[in-house]
C-alpha cells in the first residue's frame, strides 16, 4: 500500500524560520469545485475547458449529491487564484512550497496542480487499495505557482463501494513552513506493530530533519491503553542533524495483554509548541480475553431464528445477464425470499467449465453494494445484498443509513437478525444449484461483511472456510469503551425507556464474540493496527475464542482497511484449501 507522508510538525531552536502572522490572504479552498463522473488522463490538462462540468461540495460524499449507487471514477476541479505578494514569504523563498489539505477522501486519489502529479494516497485499480480514513496533505512546488493567474487543482478518485469522494476536510492551502519538514516514525515491533515476547515494549523512533538548521528540542513518551488511560511517561533531550534523523527510544512494560497507544512528542527549546505522532501497538494479542455476554437464552434465540426461516418459501430466482458475463462465468442476477418474507439477491457466477465447483459467499460492508466479482477461478460466487442494501432494498429501505440501530429496542426485531438470517438463505441458495459442491463454501467480506462472515459461518455448518477482514460486530462491550459512537449514544437518549445495559444486552445476541464457539470451519483473518472504527482490541477478543485451524495478518499501518497484498494471500489460502490452482 502506498501513501504519502503525512510531515509531522516539530520545534525548532532557530527563530528565523517562524513564519509571519500577516500578509495576503490564501484562497479558500473549501468551495468552488467542479465534478465529472467517470475517467480521462486529460481531465488533469489545466487548460481543460471544465466550464460545464457540475458543481460539487465537498465535505460530504457524491452520493449525496446526485449520485446515489456511484462506484466508480470520479474526477474534481478546483480553479485557484495565488497572489504575487506570497512569492517574498520568508518560509516560500527557503522551503519552496505550498500545503494543500484535501481532508478525507473516499477511497483512493491522485491529485495535480497544473498538470503535475503531486501525491496520491491508496492504490488505484487493479492493486486496489482503499484508504479512505486517511487525511490527504500534499505539498506544491512552488515552481508550479502560476502567481496572480489561474491554477487547477485536479483529483482523481477511485470509490470501490459505498460512499465515494471528498467526503471530509479539513480543506486549506498555506505555505509550507519548518513544521512541514520533519517527520517521526515509530517503530512496530517484529515489523507488523505486534509484541509476543513478555519481556515489554521497547519502541523506538526516529526523527527525520530535512531542514539546513540542526534541531533541538525534548522528546517525551506517553503510553495509553486502548481506553484513554495513561500509564507511563518518559522523556529525554534530542539533538536532529541538517538533513539527517536521530533514534529515540522509550521502554515500558505493560502488566496486562492488549492494544496500547504510544505517543512520541517534541518540544523546541524556545517556544511552546508542540508536535505528537503516535501509534497503536500490540502486545501478546494472542492472550487478549473478553467475557461472553450470553443471555440464557442464546441458544435458544438463534434455534428459533433458523426454524422461523425455514417456513419461509426461499422462491429462488435467476435472471441471466448474458451482457456481464466473461470468458470463463455466465452471470445472473439472484432473487429470493429470507426472514419475514423479505425480499433479498445478489450476483451469481456460474463457471462455464463443468463441476462441481466450489463456491464462495461474498457480503457486504455497512451500505455496502455488491456488484459481480469478475473472478477468473474455477468457482462459483455469490456476491450477496444483505436487506436494505445493494439490489436487496424492495423491502427493507437503504436510507437512511441507520442499519446497526434499527429495531434495536428487540432482539426479535434488531435489523441484523434478519441480515444474519439472509446470509444463512444465501447459502441455502447456493446448496440448492447442482453445480455446487455443498462441501466447499467458502464465505468472505469485510467490515460489516467481516462480522456478517463470522455470524454465518457460525450459524451455518455448511460453510467451510472463513475469510473476514476488519470485522465489524465484535465484542460490543469493549467496543464502546474504546471508540465513541454518537449514533448510539442520541438513539438511548431519544426514549427514556432505553438504558446502555438494555442495548447491550439486544446486541449480544448479535456480537460474534458469542457466536465465535459455534464456528467450526479453518479462518483467516485481516485487521488494520490503527482501526478506530473496529479496534483490534475488539478483533483478537473474537480471535482468540476460535478453537479451530486460524492465521491472521496484522497491517501495522492501516486504519479501516488490508493492504492490497492481503486479498491475494486470503485468496491463495481460499484456494488451496479448495485444492485449486488461482487463475492469473
């Protein structure tokens, strides 16, 4: 996975780089932009006639704005105006560029001023990667400064599902001052961010100085635990050469196996500033236990679930779409009937070579639209819409957005009783076809369709391999003592009724930290170290209760997101547990 440096910003003893406080005014960079759908290399052309092109606002997603469903290419333009006066800026003339702050962008993107590419974060197709939590921060040579005329600012963006493009900024041009010409590192154990051994966690930094002034200052360590609480603290003098780095060290000793934040601070020597960069690391995850929350009648819920789906006529329907088939499937659009007779489909392909084939169950993240694979191996797969998403909304409504609280009062009534039910019809579905062989399904998503891949392989005997990434639904209890959830928080208030304990006891029967024992079939896992959206705390608590064949990768600097390199490994796992060869 690529991405570009994110610079730190540090203190530094010499005065003569702080920059003024007044002077000309940057252009506000927050309005003004243009938008087309799909994608051209000359849409990155400054001299591009965009004048009807759409306008766009950015902070929120495009399918907000007309362009509900869109997964795709996407391209914005921004026309800018940088004043002559900035050329005689004492940071311009001695670091030479601007800072362009583009916020948050939904998945990936390739971004240029004047024609000239100058960052891109995430990997576009076909080594897609998606980075859509990461914050984009670009640097301008000022060689590309066209002063006092126009300037275009062109991003290309690549959304691979749900929500797509500049959804969040903040949004902002400046020049690039000292602070933007240093950079931290922290180290990350055995190289993934994960410490087995008990002897503690001896992290290590270094400081980068791109700059020609030495740096000097005070480093101090602070280590957290995954809920905000402060343990140790630590700090020592540091000396960065010109141009050159400098390690620094920290040395603690957690007491208790988990997920510890370690932040790295600097302090220059005459001013009060500060910069931190910090990291989550894990220590003996293997070892992290959480407490199931089984109500008495746990058992006897999802027993009643799955007899209450059984009296559900399945009415089972393909409709061929001879134009989306390829060299090696015929594809169809699925329909078919799940809990509470709602309607529910997907995406089937069907291998044109003869079987039986293996098959694969794919689900979808939260909002998720899952669209054909366009898979090339000798299996059959299903690409699956849970209620209220994709080709699955006839029913069960997509918007507003608000799946993991709707019915929540209930656990008769929660939303993802019914979402675990349809993946559960969904391998009724494929044990129906003849060219399937029953013995090998395999199921696999991400997010959402993590957790959603745990459920029905839980609830389901007939899946035989497990492949979940990120996944969301686990270990509820500890998930709201390390993240913060409004949502849920303005849902308990709306009701007097409503408690934290009574949610929490709906969502247990839902938590996979409850259904994990069920599981039977070998899994392979993928998390991101520096997931806020679902901890790995959350992740190993599940992990660790599987008592069956398991491997799990760890990517030291992911948030919400595997690197692309996983997909292909949980991919040659798939299929050499299937006894197949990938097809290249």
């Amino acid at each position: 996975m690529r991405s570009v440096l994110s610079y730190a910003v540090f203190m530094c003893c010499a005065p003569c780089l702080l920059a003024a406080d007044t002077g000309p005014a940057m252009p506000d960079i927050s309005d003004g932009w243009k938008f087309s759908l799909g994608d051209d290399d000359q849409w990155s052309d400054p001299a591009l006639d965009d004048s009807q092109w759409k306008s766009i606002s950015v902070g929120s997603p495009w399918e907000q704005q007309g362009h509900g469903g869109y997964d795709g290419f996407g391209w914005y333009r921004l026309h800018v105006r940088i004043p002559s006066e900035f050329q005689d800026d004492p940071d311009l003339r001695q670091f030479g560029f601007l800072k362009l702050t583009l916020g948050k962008i939904d998945d990936v993107d390739q971004t240029w001023w004047n024609g000239q590419l100058i960052g891109e974060t995430g990997q576009m197709p076909d080594s897609y990667t998606t980075q859509w939590s990461t914050g984009r921060t670009y640097r301008v040579p000022a060689r590309l400064i066209r002063w006092d005329a126009d300037n275009v600012v062109a991003v290309r963006v690549f959304d691979g599902a749900s929500e797509g493009g500049m959804y969040a900024g903040p949004y902002g041009l400046r020049v690039a001052s000292w602070q933007d010409f240093v950079a931290i590192k922290i180290s990350m154990g055995r190289g993934d961010g994960i410490f087995l051994e008990p002897a503690g966690l001896p992290i290590n930094a270094s400081i980068y100085n791109e700059m020609s002034k030495q740096l000097v200052g005070r480093v101090q360590w602070i280590v957290e635990t995954d809920k905000g609480e402060q343990l140790a603290t630590e700090s020592s003098e540091v000396v960065v050469p010109v141009r050159g780095e400098q390690s620094v060290e920290c040395d603690f000793s957690p007491t208790v196996p988990g997920f510890y934040r370690v932040k790295c601070t600097l302090k220059g020597q005459t001013t009060e500033k500060v910069v931190t960069e910090s990291r989550v690391v894990g220590y003996r995850p293997e070892e992290v236990q959480s407490t199931l929350t089984q109500e008495d009648d746990f058992d006897q819920f999802w027993k009643q679930t799955r007899d209450e789906l059984a009296l559900v006529r399945p009415e089972f329907k393909l409709t061929p779409k001879p134009e989306l088939a390829t060299a090696t499937h015929d594809v169809f659009e699925v329909s078919m009937r799940s809990l509470g007779g709602v309607r529910v489909g997907g995406w089937y392909e069907r291998p044109k070579s003869r079987g039986p084939h293996p098959a694969l169950l794919r689900v979808p993240g939260y909002t998720g639209n899952m669209q054909p694979s366009g898979t090339s191996d000798q299996l059959a797969v299903f690409s699956f819409n849970i209620r209220g998403h994709g080709n699955s909304q006839q029913d069960v409504r997509g918007t507003p957005a608000d799946f993991w609280v709707r019915g929540l009062d209930d656990e008769h009534g929660y939303f993802y009783r019914g979402a675990y039910a349809d993946c559960v019809r969904a391998v009724d579905f494929l044990a129906s076809r003849d060219e399937i062989d029953v013995s090998r399904i395999a199921v696999a998503g991400g997010s959402q369709g993590g957790g959603l891949s745990l459920a029905t392989a839980a609830l389901d005997q007939r899946i035989s391999l497990c492949a979940p990434d990120i996944p969301f639904l686990c270990n509820w209890v500890r998930y709201f003592k390390t993240s913060s959830w409004p949502e849920i928080d303005d849902w308990i208030e709306a009701k007097p009724h409503r408690s934290r304990e009574k949610t929490l006891r709906t969502m247990s029967y839902f938590d996979a930290l409850n259904l994990a024992d069920r599981i039977r079939c070998p899994v392979f896992l993928g998390l991101g170290l520096q997931d806020g959206v679902c901890p790995p705390v959350t992740i190993f608590a599940v992990y660790n209760r599987l008592a069956v064949p398991k491997e799990y990768r760890v990517y030291p600097e992911a948030g919400h997101w595997v690197e692309a390199s996983h997909y292909k490994e949980s991919r040659q796992w798939m299929l050499r547990h299937f006894a197949m060869s990938p097809s290249e």
